[in-house]
C-alpha cells in the first residue's frame, strides 16, 4: 500500500484505541494514521465517545473493534471500488 487509506479516530487513554492501534500496527504496519478525536470540535460532535473509529478511504469502516477479515478483504479492493 503505497498511499494511506485508513485512519485512525482514537483518544488519549482510551483502552480500545490503544487495542486497535496494536492491531493495526500488526496488521497494516505504517499505513495508517491516528488523529485524536478531540483535536477539533467537528471530530467530537461526530465521534463523541464512540473511539476508536476506522476510517478506510475517508468513509466509515467500523468503529470499537478492527475487524481483521472485513479489513483485509475491503483493502484488497481498489479505493472507490464498492464494499459489501
């Protein structure tokens, strides 16, 4: 993967961001970014205290765990090709 498809919405201390960050950094080492939910308030209206949020392509991919197969398969699409 050469351009960063997935980020991370997560929070400082926050127990299931930091499990989805270990995840991902097994998973897809290095490709992708985290940003902290309370950074602006656009982010907190919308995320809230529903951390951590994966974003695949600027869309919601799915949100408190990272669904390792879901992922995998959804990457392996190319970006804006439809997901099921």
């Amino acid at each position: 993967m050469s351009e960063i498809r997935l980020t991370l919405i997560s929070r400082d201390g926050c127990h299931l961001c930091e499990v989805a960050e270990r995840d991902l950094d097994r998973i897809v080492p290095g490709a992708w970014r985290r940003v902290d939910v309370d950074s602006t308030v656009d982010l907190q209206r919308d995320y809230g205290d529903r951390v951590p949020v994966l974003l695949l392509d600027g869309a919601e991919h799915g949100y408190w765990r990272v669904e390792e197969d879901r992922l995998r398969r959804d990457l392996a699409r190319r970006p804006g090709e439809p997901r099921r």
